[in-house]
C-alpha cells in the first residue's frame, strides 16, 4: 500500500497534473484519488479500493 509525506503527496499531485493552492486543496484533491490522511503517522495512505492510481 502506497503512502506518502505531505510534500510528497504535494509532488504526486503535481506529477499528476493536479495545481494545489492550499492545506484544504491538498486534503480535497488526495481524498478524492483515494487518499486517506492518517493523523498519528503524518502520512497519506492509498485506500485499497482506489490503488489504481
């Protein structure tokens, strides 16, 4: 499973072709690829049904 720091969620998004002008952009746009945000390992985290990405 797929996980990433913010700043590395920030260049996935940006290789991607995603522009993320802010916190709440960032949370929007990696929730809506099938990211999830896990708080006590500051990481985002690839859900399993969307691992197509």
């Amino acid at each position: 499973m797929k996980s990433y720091t913010e700043e590395e969620m920030l260049d996935y998004l940006d290789f991607k072709g995603y522009e993320v002008t802010d916190q709440l952009d960032l949370m929007a746009k990696a929730e809506a690829i099938g990211f999830k945000f896990v708080e006590f390992s500051k990481r985002w985290v690839m859900t399993k049904a969307n691992n197509k990405y």
